[in-house]
C-alpha cells in the first residue's frame, strides 16, 4: 500500500486510560511536553492556512478553519453525509474526558479549552455523560439519584460549546470501569452477577432508561433550553465502546456469538429507539470500535469475541452514523495497518450501511516516539481525509499544564501542525457549494494489488466530475471519489493524479501521488498454505499481508498477535479490490486507445533566475510531449524539446507573463503560466520590488518592508496569501530588502509567519 501526501500541480484491553488524575496541579507546566518535535513543511503551512484565505499558523497563531454553521441548526445526515442546513460538514475533533468532571472542568478551564480548540480549527468534541459512584460529582451518584452539581458543569460546557462554534457528541455510559460504567451498574444490581447483565437484566436496562431521560430532558440552567433542543449537541453514544464478550456471563457460559450479537443488536434497537421517542433533533451512534465478525480472519478484533459486528450493529434503523475507534497500541496489530482499518470502515459505512462514518477515538502511543506519532497521524489523517471520513476525533487534545498519565495526551506545541492540516482538509469540504473554490483534492491514496491501482481522493465542493491519470495520461473520468484503474504492468511505480472538474468546465490543479503496483500475485513469496512447514524466517502472504515465521510452525494461520509465531512485515494490498471492478466509472475520456486528445499541460512553469534584459524559464516535464512551446505575453517565443529556456532581449523593469504549452503529435496542450519582472539596474537590485501577478507590492507602514501585496492600501490575510504562495519564486525569494521581515537576510515562510502575527 503506497501512500504519499498529494503534491498539488498547476493547471481486549480497553482502548485508552481514563483516569481521575489526567490533570496536574500546576497550570502552565510546560515539563509535560517532549523534546522531540515535528517540524511543519512548506506544504503542511499551505494546507494549514489555507490556499484562499490565510487564516492561521501552524503551532503558532489561530487556525480558525472549522466550517462555520448556523448555531440555531441541528447536525442532521443525508445519505452517507453530516448536513447543517443541508450542506455538507465534515468535522474535525477530539475527545476530552475530563472537561466534564467537576473537580478539573471548571470554567476557567472549559472556557481555555474551548477558545484553543477554536484557534486550532477543531468543532467536534466528544466527552461523556457517564460517572457512576464516584467521589464528589459523578452523574449518577447511586440509582436513580443525579448530581445537580455534575449537570451544572455540563450545562455550561453545552452552553460555551455553542459560542465557540464546536458540535458535542456526548456518551451516555462506558463499558469501562474508569469512572464507574457498566461495572458499576452490575454491582448496584441485585438481579445482575455479570457484565453481559447489563444488557439483559430489565433492572439495569430501566435504570439507564432513567438515566437517558433525565439526560434528554434536562433544563439547561444558562440556555433554559432541554437538552435535546440544544443545537450544540450534535449526537448522542449509547455507550463508549459495548462489548458482549465471550465470557461476559461468566467463565464458561458463553451463549455463542450469534445469541450475543442478538442480544446487543435487541439492546441497541431499543435504546437507540428510546432516544428517538424523546428527542427528534439529534443523532445517535452506537459508540462501539468498530470490531467485526468475519469468517475470512482470525485476530481477535475481526472474530467473534467481542460480540461486535460493524455492519450489522450500525444497520439498525435508529442508528445515524456508524461509529469505530483504532489503537494499535492496545489491540496488537501494527502502526501501518491503521490505513487500511479506516480505509475498511469508512467504505463498509457508505457502501455496505450507506450511512455517515466517523472514527470517535484514535491515536498512537507516546512510547513509539513523538515524531513517528506525528508522522503516523499524518498518514491516518490523509487516509480519513481521502475516504471522506464524515469526522475524526483524535483521543486525546489537552491544555499545555495537564499531565499525560497514559501516553494519549496530544499537545498543540507537539502535534499542531498536523491537526491544522487536517482542519483545514474539512472545512475545505464543508464549505456550501456556491461559495466553494474549486481546489485541488486535499488528499489521495492509492493502494495497490499486483496490476490494480485502487484510488480514493478527498471530496471537493463545487466539483461536477474527476479526471484520473496515469503518468500524466487520462485514465478515467467520474463523479465519483474512488476508482480501480486495471490491467496495469506489474512492478511499476506510477503518479496517480486526480483534477477536479467544475461545472463550467474549467480545471484545477492536479494532486498527485504515487503507487507501486506490488500486490500478492507479485511479491516473491508464496501465499500461506495450512499444514505446510515453516521454518524461522521464512515468508509468507496472507490477507494481503507479508508475513515472517519467528519459529518452526505448521499450523498457526499468520495473524496478528503479540508472542505469535508469525511477525507482520508490510502491507501489500487491501482486501476487495476485485481485479474485474469497473462500477466506479462513469465514462472513459480521450480517444479508443485511451489516450487523451490533447498532450496535459506541463504541471508547473517556474523562473529560475532574472536579469536586467533576460528570464531563465523551467517547468516540469511532460510525459507524451514531443515538444514545448514558450509564450510571452501570449506570443510564441520559443520552441524546444527541453524543460528549461533563455529569454533574451527583454526591456529592463518589465512586467512579463511567462507561458508553456506542451505539444504532442501536433496537439498542444493548455497555457501553463507564470509572472516574471526583469531587474531595473546593475547590480541585482532594484529601486521597488517586482510586481507579482500583476500588482506592485507596497510598503504602508514606512519600514522599507513591502506589506501590501493586492493595491488595497493596508494589509490584510489576503496579503499574507499572496505572500506565503510566492515566497519561493525569485520575484519575492531573491528581493530581501523588501520581504525580510525577521532581519536574517533571506526569505523564508518564517517572514510569512511574522507578516501574519503583525495583524
């Protein structure tokens, strides 16, 4: 499985700790942050602050990219989709547990919480109405008795939550004895001796239905709103994380699976059921992780154990979304298998369900280093964002003081860049289609097996059709956001691009990545065969998944599992790719061959270098070009079968729009463009700076620093923009005497960054 970041081109554990101890008591420790950190590329500042509007920095200054909704409006579906107002949303969130207990969420901190996650572009949040028995202000502190003071802190958190444009979805128990939970239940029930009691004994069961009433019809005390007419509140969890285990009624009285997938189907149906009867404004999940039950595999997480079935569980009618969580830290399978697990469920939920996906809970571990946790969020993020994940709350987003008691804390100063990148990513896509940019895809993933390429590529607002290419040349067209491209030579690394197409026609830049067509009928390793002899070392695949024997063994199916006899080596496809799928195309583009009409346009044009009277000319190549045609302000200038060119003879202090065409077979391809300025004077100076896409930047303050890029008479994020998107061209990178804001004697995006914060 290849995955690359796109380049946007021109033209049985629980699955985290919970603990009453996750803050420390002195605000503002920064000892709570590791050394090692996460450098922003150049890219990750573009995709933070955004291509058409400058809105934020990375890990500095304030993101503030969430989709902006009406506050008064419910978070509803359509189809596959979250909709406010009937425009899609996708969110970007967190969880935080402790912002709901009374002792730690105190409104100082609630409100500092919320004013960071604003900053940050973050609109979900995901914490818990669930404390059982606890010390203090629990919930429920013993049956059938609510503590006001635990509800007040919440009626606040719902009341702020909605000034700071975030969306709540709020769990009503845990499976999980951290502050109570089902445990708890049992053990204040007669009637009830087992976890799986929870379930089945109609005491416990009409207890939580108390529970859930009072929640749904509590008067907010600072809105006098219910809870379920507050818009705030986007969904309700029945639970964090069910499971009906196979020892849940007791050691060696396992019903079987389907008894225990029924019983937890009857629960979710009735109490999803309930819900609905009291509350006709929200949406309710389940809350589960998202485990199958599948005869095809045998790990733990994908057989019967958990009582879990991702796609029978979620199929229930009163069930909105489709709910899974993923820690590879606890459930003993690899980093680099987390793509694929959302890959799986995303898919499963709009294809299989057709209902919204949503990943409530993941991260990785602290112990495996901060620079593999952000360089492995990264690659989750891109995968969520490239499969249209519906929302995505990272477990868990804390204030810089609090303590991180078990190695799931994230902090702004570590992990921001990638959070920002994402948060920009869906409000990209959130944004109403009349008011959409037409951009690039923010992301795409290609996963390959053998001689298919399967591609998935981030929803883009405004788009009428996708066209995919191979190596520059047209492969598909579709409405679509995922294709199979078949029949492919084996052993070949390939760029996959995607272009987005609006309804006027007109084209965006090409995001790009990359994918070797490795796959199991290609490695050199044969497929596992039960009863087959293998010794130390030798490799095998198996669901799509190279394996390696860590001793002799002859009959353990490959899985993964820690002391195992087989050791995960790579990823090498994703299970369901069909060799023979071709449903996700709407029609083939260019001539029979498949080739397009006309060469693609190079994908960039660049000026590597200025001169009083020349231009030095680069842009990149193209790969069925027999030819380049260089422009001038739109007259032919020259023609060559190279990829850069001299411009000569040209008036000193002069404004130039540069162009290339590509020609292949006597078609040439669209105009690919850049500005240029040549020099006024000698000595590579120049009495003002070049003007950039047409506009002399000017200096408003009297520093000698050029601060307004448009012709506006002030500066504003626009201007940052335009800046950030030329920094590197020679017009602005070799001018240091107009663009050095930090005094270094180079332009750099740090200049941006402190152009930016003199806002």
């Amino acid at each position: 499985m290849t995955r690359r970041r796109p380049r946007a081109r021109e033209s049985n554990v629980p699955s985290a700790g919970r603990s009453e101890d996750g803050v420390s008591g002195e605000s503002g420790d920064e000892g709570n942050h590791r050394a090692e950190g996460y450098d922003p590329t150049r890219r990750r500042f573009l995709r933070g602050i955004g291509a058409s509007a400058l809105v934020g920095t990375i890990g500095i200054g304030s993101t503030q990219v969430a989709a902006q909704t009406d506050p008064e409006s419910f978070v509803e579906t359509d189809g596959t989709q979250f909709v406010v107002d009937g425009e899609p949303i996708y969110f970007h969130g967190a969880n935080n547990f402790w912002i709901t207990d009374a002792y730690r969420g105190t409104e100082d901190r609630i409100d500092a919480l919320f004013e960071q996650f604003e900053e940050m572009g973050i609109n979900f949040l995901r914490t818990f109405v669930t404390c059982e028995g606890g010390d203090g202000d629990c919930y429920i502190l013993e049956p059938y008795e609510h503590s006001e003071g635990a509800f007040e802190t919440l009626d606040y958190i719902v009341a702020r939550a909605a000034d700071h444009g975030i969306r709540l979805t709020l769990i009503l128990a845990d499976n999980w004895d951290h502050n109570g939970g089902i445990p708890q239940y049992v053990e204040w029930i007669d009637s009830a001796d087992h976890h799986g009691d929870f379930y089945v004994d109609e005491n416990a069961r009409e207890l939580y239905r108390w529970h859930v009433e009072e929640v749904l019809t509590r008067e907010n005390t600072i809105t006098g709103r219910e809870y379920r007419e507050e818009p705030s509140i986007a969904m309700w969890e029945l639970c964090n994380e069910p499971r009906l285990e196979g020892d849940a009624f007791g050691e060696g009285e396992d019903p079987g699976y389907e008894e225990r997938a029924s019983i937890l189907e009857d629960w979710i149906e009735e109490m999803s059921g309930l819900i609905k009867e009291f509350d006709a404004n929200h949406l309710v999940s389940t809350g589960m992780e998202g485990f199958y039950t599948r005869e095809d595999r045998t790990e733990w997480f994908y057989n019967e154990w958990t009582g879990q079935d991702f796609v029978r569980h979620h199929s229930i009618d009163t069930i909105d979304a489709c709910s899974f969580h993923m820690y590879p830290y606890h459930w003993n399978f690899p980093l680099e298998y987390g793509a694929a697990w959302v890959r799986e469920h995303v898919e499963d939920a709009h294809e299989e369900v057709g209902k919204p996906g949503y990943c409530g809970e993941f991260n990785v571990n602290i112990d495996s280093g901060l620079e593999t946790r952000n360089e492995t969020l990264d690659e989750w993020y891109e995968t969520l964002d490239a499969t249209d994940a519906d929302a995505a709350m990272i477990w868990q987003i804390v204030l810089a003081e609090t303590h991180d008691h078990d190695g799931f804390q994230v902090y702004r100063s570590e992990t921001g860049d990638v959070l920002a990148e994402y948060a920009q990513a869906t409000s990209a896509k959130s944004v109403a289609g009349s008011d959409a940019e037409l951009a690039a895809p923010t992301s795409v993933v290609a996963t390959t097996t053998g001689s298919s390429i399967a591609v998935d590529w981030s929803r883009v607002s405004g788009a009428a059709e996708y066209v995919v290419s191979l190596d520059g040349a047209v492969e598909r067209t579709t409405s679509e956001t995922s294709v199979v491209l078949e029949g492919l030579d084996a052993d070949l690394e390939y760029e996959v691009g995607v272009t987005v197409v609006g309804t006027s026609g007109e084209e965006t830049a090409t995001a790009t990545t990359t994918a070797t067509t490795e796959g199991p009928e290609t490695v050199d390793y044969p497929e596992w065969e039960y009863g087959t002899v293998y010794e130390e070392g030798d490799r095998v695949v198996w669901n799509e998944i190279v394996w390696e024997a860590q001793w002799y063994t002859d009959d353990e199916e490959p899985r993964f599992e820690n002391g195992y006899a087989w050791e995960f080596v790579r990823v090498i496809g994703v299970a369901g790719i069909d060799s023979d799928s071709d449903s996700d195309s709407d029609s083939d583009s260019g001539s029979e061959d498949g080739d397009p009409d006309e060469p693609t346009a190079p994908a960039d044009v660049w000026i590597d270098a200025v001169g009083e009277s020349t231009l030095e000319v680069g842009w990149e190549t193209v790969v069925e070009a027999d030819s380049y045609r260089v422009y001038l302000d739109g007259e032919l200038e020259a023609e060559t079968t190279e990829t850069e060119t001299s411009i000569t003879g040209l008036a000193s202090g002069t404004s130039y729009e540069v162009g290339v065409r590509a020609v292949a077979n006597g078609e040439e391809s669209t105009l690919e463009t850049t500005d240029a300025s040549t020099e006024t004077d000698g000595d590579g100076g120049s009495a003002e700076p070049p003007a950039i896409d047409g506009v002399q930047p000017a200096d408003t303050t009297g520093d000698g620093l050029s601060n307004d890029f448009t012709g506006s008479g002030s500066t504003t994020t626009t201007d940052v923009t335009v800046f950030f998107e030329h920094v590197d061209d020679p017009v602005v990178a070799e001018y240091p005497q107009y663009y050095d804001f930090t005094g270094n004697g180079q332009v750099t995006v740090t200049d941006v960054v402190e152009l930016f914060e003199s806002l």
